[in-house]
C-alpha cells in the first residue's frame, strides 16, 4: 500500500473512534455554530495548490469544525425531528461510501438495491398496504412527497385530455409539513390549505371540497394527510380522509416522514388506521428509523404508476432496461437518476440489531413524551399546551413572551447543554410562541427532561 493509503486507513479508524465515542453522549457539550468569518480565522485556508495533507485536515476538523455543529443524536437535542442513528448504521454508512455503488440500476448495483429492498419490504409491511405495494429510498421527505405527487399528477393526467392544460390542484391542512408547500411550486399545481393546525377530519375534507367552484372541483387530484404532524406529532383522520379520497376519486397520500417510524409501536399503531387504504406514503428513516442522513422513502400502491411518470428515457440508459437486467431499478420511482443506496445503512441495522429492538426504541421515544407531559403538569412553573401526541410535547412558560422563549434557547445553546427550540401555535385566531420537545433518541434520560425543564 502506497504511504498515503496507510495514513487514510488509520484517520478512518480515527474517524470511527471518534464517531462511537461521541454517539448519544451528554460527556461532550452539544455544539454551536460559529461565523464563517471565525471558523475561517481558526482554520485558514485549507483548499490550496499544494494540499495540507489528510492529517492535518482531520485535525482542523476534530479540533475546530466539528465543535461547530449540533450533533442530531444528542440526548439533549430535542428540536425540530432530531436523529438517533444506530452505531451499526453510522459504520455501514462508511461501507457504504467506500464500496462506491450507483443504486439508479440493477445493472450496477444489484447487491446494494437487494439490500435496500429487503429493508424497504419490511417498511411497506408495517403500511399494511396489499400486495404489489413497495417503494425506494429518496434523500428526504421533501423528494419522497415530490415524487409521490408528481405521479398522482401524472396520473390524473392521464386520465383525461384536458387535465394536460390544467393546472392540477391539491388539499391539505396548515398543520402539513412545509414540504408541501414547497413540492407544490415545483410541481406547478396549485394548493389549498384547510384552516386547522389540528386533526384534518373526514368532515372539514368534505366541506371544503363542497364548496368548491366547478373548475376548482375538476382541477383537484389529491389530498395530502399528515401521519404525525413535525410540529406536534398529530396523526390526521387517516380513515375518513381516505374514504372521502375513494369517494371522490381523488389520489390519498399520507405524508409520515417523521411518524411513519411509530407504525412499529404496538402502543399506537391503531391510530393509523387507514394508512393501508394510501396511494403513496412519505416515510423518512433518518427520522425515526435511526438511519443516518439523508435517507427517506416514498412507497406507492400501485408502483407501475410511479414508473410511468419517472422513468427516464435515453439512448444511453437503453442498456439498463435490457431483459439481461433482471431486476429492479430505483430510479424509475423518484425524481433522482443518480443516487446512493442509501438504504443500506438502515438494512444492516436492522439485520444486526432486529425488528424488535427498533419496536423497543420507538415505543422509548414514545414513554418520554408521556413522562415529560406528567413532569410538565407536576411543574408549577409551566404547563401543557395540548395533551402529548407520538413523541411530540408542546408546552408553555406561564408568563413568558416570545423573546423570552428566544432568549431561553440561545442561553442554553450557547452553554452547550441543551438544544430546545420555540414554535408556535395557533391559538385560536392568533399563533401563540411556545416550546416544544421532541423525542427520537431512546438515551434521553428523566434527568435530563428534568434539567431542561429546571432552566426555565
């Protein structure tokens, strides 16, 4: 081995180290960010002409750079939807890397996307989707929702003339995730928000499709339900929504990528009845599957649906739908042509540790909320601001004002011990500033929710 090979093995063993040693620890402070302008004056150029060498640069990103992000997997980050990757995904991640595998075909990565499609049936078994169901691994919730509408829109289109000069409309609630809103631009189609941060009900779908205007009525294809808002874990009314869909013959897609992973949990999978009558489902493993970034999914009931309106056409990629491929090709089924099997790291989780670990490690992240909720009531100081929902808390300082709530969350930040974040809640016909825990990593401790909760 050439001098240079020798030194990358070793900063890789370095690198794994330095990785499980720092996984779900609180021994460390949580990280902050710094201006460009000082993590420039602390590191100098480090892009030159002759290079600074391997070494060095690994010991400008473990002294300096490294300290500048918040770890996801922190047992005391519990804004936004943190991450809580498994050692055994974060180290195949690096298998993955270095194998260097093209997941858009069989044709050149048949071992990688076997693996991914292992995971994938397991994922789509807990849908309880019918059989024919399945999906691929996209690089977030915001693909995954792209992809999925793009073929209901696809779809709708075919299905009569006209809709090819229209331009599509969808309904969904001010609760969804802001994806949404943004896959709705991209996608050109229009969308139609129903004034509720709470549960979308069957009832208020109807009536806002009731009063529809005739060409609004014939421009609507899809209804988007959230299963697990990001903001405070509520779970839309999946069967009524679904039977309003089958009704009106609308395309039904279930945005899950942050609850999604709580269809494992025997405690809660009933309040997801009605998710197996979908046509497509968001489900992000990054979240709540403890895969490492970037890995979501998309899953479709009818797949072929799907490949019709993403498989890309090309002289040059004649060869991969060859009969000698014999096989299963990502790419028809997202918007990516490239991409990485990025399932790979959750199929060797889940080979190495089973499925009923990952059950356990759901149902964790499920108890916390509902000791944080009890702790919340018994503390004079703060109350609830609605009764906890999945893994999500939404809690309020009595008192406070939102610039308190600022002021609380940088405090803590900064010290390194905590990375709580504030949100708001639609109080009536105002937003209220709140605070808001959310659970993932099942090495979050009562001691710690009791700390966080002692700062305020």
């Amino acid at each position: 081995m050439h001098k240079i090979d020798i030194e990358l093995v070793e900063m890789t063993m370095d690198v794994m180290k330095y990785a499980i040693d720092r996984i779900s620890s609180t021994k460390n402070k949580i990280g902050k960010p710094k201006k460009a302008e000082e993590l420039k004056a602390l590191v100098g150029e480090t892009i030159t002409k002759e290079g600074i060498g391997g070494e060095v640069a690994f010991k400008l990103w473990k002294k300096h750079l490294a300290k500048a992000n918040v770890p996801v997997d922190h047992p005391r980050n519990l804004a936004f939807v943190p991450a809580s990757p498994t050692r055994a995904a974060i180290m195949f991640d690096l298998v993955t890397s270095v194998s260097s595998i093209h997941g858009a075909y069989w044709m050149e990565g048949a071992g990688g996307i076997f693996c991914e499609n292992e995971a994938m049936k397991w994922i789509v078994s807990l849908t309880g989707l019918p059989e024919g169901a399945f999906g691929v691994f996209t690089s977030g919730g915001t693909a995954a929702n792209l992809s999925a509408l793009v073929t209901a829109r696809e779809y709708w289109r075919s299905l009569d003339n006209q809709n090819k000069v229209e331009k599509g409309l969808i309904i969904t609630s001010i609760g969804a995730h802001s994806s949404i809103k943004a896959m709705a631009k991209v996608a050109d189609v229009d969308i139609l928000l129903v004034d509720t941060e709470d549960c979308l009900e069957a009832d208020a779908l109807k009536s806002v499709i009731a009063g529809l205007t005739t060409h609004q009525r014939q421009r609507l294809f899809a209804v988007v339900a959230t299963g697990g808002t990001t903001n405070a874990g509520i779970i839309d009314d999946l069967d009524g929504i679904a039977t309003v869909c089958q009704q009106e013959q609308l395309w039904f897609h279930v945005d899950a990528a942050y609850g999604g992973g709580a269809l494992v949990a025997d405690s809660v999978r009933h309040l997801f009845n009605g998710i197996e009558k979908a046509d497509s489902i968001t489900i992000d493993p990054h979240k709540w599957m403890f895969s490492p970034y970037d890995c979501g999914a998309v899953i479709y009931k009818k797949p072929e649906l799907a490949k019709k309106a993403h498989s890309q056409e090309g002289s040059y990629l004649d060869i991969f739908k060859d009969e000698g491929a014999h096989g299963f090709n990502p790419t028809d089924y997202q918007i990516q042509l490239t991409r990485r099997v990025r399932g790979l790291p959750l199929w060797f989780s889940l080979a190495t540790h089973g499925t009923d670990r990952y059950k356990a490690a759901v149902e964790r992240g499920l108890e916390l909320a509902q000791i944080a909720g009890r702790m919340i009531e018994e503390n004079p100081n703060v109350e609830l601001v609605r009764p906890p929902s999945l893994s999500c808390v939404l809690f309020r300082r009595k008192g406070w004002q939102p610039e308190d709530y600022t002021h609380w969350t940088y405090e803590n930040h900064n010290k390194g011990f905590a990375l709580v974040t504030p949100t708001k809640w639609k109080k009536g016909d105002t937003f209220e500033t709140v605070s808001r825990f959310c659970f993932i990593n099942p090495d979050t401790t009562e001691n710690d929710i009791q700390m966080i909760l002692d700062t305020m």
